[in-house]
C-alpha cells in the first residue's frame, strides 16, 4: 500500500497532503516545499521574493527587504 496521511478522519495519499497542508507562497500562490522566506507571517519560495518594483533578488542574511 502506499504511503497515506490521515488528518480529522479523512485519509490523502502523499501528494494531496502535501498539497492541502503545505505553506502557499504569497507571490505565487502554489505550494512551498523545503526552504521558504518568511517575512511578515507570509511566506514566499525564495526564488519569488524579490523587489516588487525592479524584480532585484535581496542578498541573503541581509535584514532589509528593498534593493
């Protein structure tokens, strides 16, 4: 049998799970897998968070969201 998840009784295979009870990406809106940017209880994949206005990508472990 493959794998399966349970939640509040009713049963998904692997890739429903992960789909209905991963983070969505703000920018994107599709499903987060593995490392994601947080910022502001939002959540990104990091190759969409970038500068909304020039589309910069922000240098990581630098604290400051503008180019």
């Amino acid at each position: 049998m493959d794998d399966y998840y349970e939640k509040n009784g009713s049963f998904y295979c692997r890739k429903d799970f992960k789909k209905l009870n991963s983070k969505k990406c703000e920018a994107c809106k599709n499903p987060i897998h593995g490392d994601m940017v947080s910022v502001l209880d939002k959540f990104f994949h990091h190759r969409c968070f970038h500068c909304s206005v020039c589309k910069s990508d922000f240098t990581p472990g630098i604290r400051v969201i503008y180019c």
